[in-house]
C-alpha cells in the first residue's frame, strides 16, 4: 500500500513505540490519529509530530466508540488501525492480585478488541484495510513473573489469527509484530528498572518494521513478524 494520504490510526501513538510509528507513518504521507489516555502528553505528542489527538482509553467500550467518530469526524475514512497500547505488570504467580491481572487484560485485550472491532465494521463494509496488531516475544514463550502480560500477548496472539481467518476474504490484512525489548517508558509504568545501552531496540526500529508491512503492495501481507537486537548488553 502507498502510504500517501492514508488515514492511520495508532493507539497508545502519545508515547514510544506508538509514537514512533506515527511519526514514521507521517513520514511516509499519512494522516494520523493518535490516541492516549493523558491529554496532557497526547497532544504534546501530537502537536509535535503533526498527529490528531484523540484524547481515549481503549478499555472503556464507550471511549473506543467515540475514537471512532471523531477519526471520522475528522479524516471521513480509516486505512490502517496500529493496535499499540499496552502496559505491563511483572508479578510471581504467588503475588498476582485480580485487579493487575485485569488492569493488563482490559488494555491488551479487550482494548485491542474493541479497537479491532470497529476498525473491522468499517473495513468489511469497505472491501479493504489494514490491522497491525503489537504484540511481543512475550505473544510466544512464557516466563517466570508474566502471568498477566505474557497471557494477555498471548490472547493478542490468538485474536490476530482469529480475525485473519474471518477477514481476509474481505481483503483486509492483519499483521502481528512481536518486539522484544525496546528502550521506552513501558518499563517505569510497569515498575521495574531498564538498563539503557545502545545495542538494544528502540522505538524507530519497531516502526521500521511496522511501516515496512504497511507498505508492501495489497497483494500480499506478512501474518507475523520478530524483532530482536542483535546482540544486545544484559
Ligand atoms: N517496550 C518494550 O520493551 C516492548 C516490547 C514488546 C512489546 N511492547 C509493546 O509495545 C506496545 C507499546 O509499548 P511501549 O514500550 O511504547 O510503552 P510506553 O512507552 O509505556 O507507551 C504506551 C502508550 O500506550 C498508551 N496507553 C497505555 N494504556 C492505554 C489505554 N488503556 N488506552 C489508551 N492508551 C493507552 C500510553 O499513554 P497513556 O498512559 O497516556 O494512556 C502510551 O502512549 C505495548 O503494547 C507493549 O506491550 C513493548
């Protein structure tokens, strides 16, 4: 797909990996919406990279259906959903309390639901889009501390093949990226140290990656794609 004058829609775009998506895809040509929960920092983010801030938590059904009307409000069509936001809590099974647990459920999953869902009406109705869904390493082997974010990548996982199976006879494609660590602030919110080091990942590289899928001709679509350094510093 040539990215010129394509309507993007990048959730968690405020910050990180979302942020350098947009940016990237802005780059390229396109219009787009970010999303966020902090206005504040949303349309700090938005002012400087040229995006629409749609202020908007996707755990709330009511939030995700009006990200909606003002994206149509504001641009009349939908191209791309970059399904992005995420957070993260790191706890042994032992110390896992329901309301963490459903905290990184209700944004992971259910927010990238609902999210999918409206982009899906839209794209169905339309014969034609694109749904990138970020998930991680995280989607594919589990780990000592992951109870509630390596099964809610996991669940993304298993969502992305379910709604290849159901749309691609209406030519839209879903794409899954899996980063493995990337330098952001993911890390602080979910309230543990990152050492920083320049062989690690950063965002632009996610978006790379993300742009490149996005850019390859309609005809074909990558189902998944891994990243990871090099031969990053523990
Ligand atoms: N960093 C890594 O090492 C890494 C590795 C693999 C995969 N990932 C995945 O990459 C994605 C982006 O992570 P990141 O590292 O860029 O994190 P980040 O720097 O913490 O940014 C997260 C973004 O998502 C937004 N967000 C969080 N919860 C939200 C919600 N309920 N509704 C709307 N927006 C929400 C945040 O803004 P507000 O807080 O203002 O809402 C922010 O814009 C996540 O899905 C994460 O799981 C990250």
């Amino acid at each position: 797909m040539n990215l010129t004058d394509k309507i993007a829609l990048v959730t968690g775009g405020s910050a990180g990996i979302g942020r350098a998506i947009a940016e990237s895809l802005i780059g390229a040509g396109a219009k787009v919406a970010i999303t966020g929960r902090d206005r504040a920092k949303l349309e700090r983010t938005a002012e400087a990279i040229g995006a629409h801030a749609i202020q908007a938590d996707v755990a709330q059904e009511a939030d995700v259906e009006r990200t909606y009307q003002e994206l149509l409000a504001a641009f009349g069509d939908l191209d791309m959903l970059i399904n992005n936001a995420g957070v993260g809590v790191f706890k042994p099974l032992v110390e896992m309390d329901q309301a963490s647990f459903e905290r990184v459920i209700a944004t992971n999953v259910t927010g990238a639901m609902l999210m999918g869902r409206e982009a899906a009406k839209l794209f169905v109705a339309r014969n034609r889009g694109n749904i990138v869904n970020i998930a991680s390493t995280a989607s594919l082997r589990g780990a000592a501390g992951g109870t509630a974010y390596m099964t809610s990548k996991f669940a993304l996982r298993g969502m992305t093949e379910c709604w290849r199976a159901e749309l691609r006879k209406h030519n839209v494609r879903v794409m899954q990226i899996n980063p493995s660590e990337v330098i952001t602030d993911f890390a602080s919110a979910a309230g543990f140290e990152q050492a920083d080091h320049p062989s690690k990942l950063q965002s632009q590289d996610i978006a790379h990656m993300v742009k490149a899928v996005l850019e390859m001709d309609d005809r074909g679509f990558t189902t998944e794609l891994t990243v990871f350094a090099t031969n990053p510093a523990s």
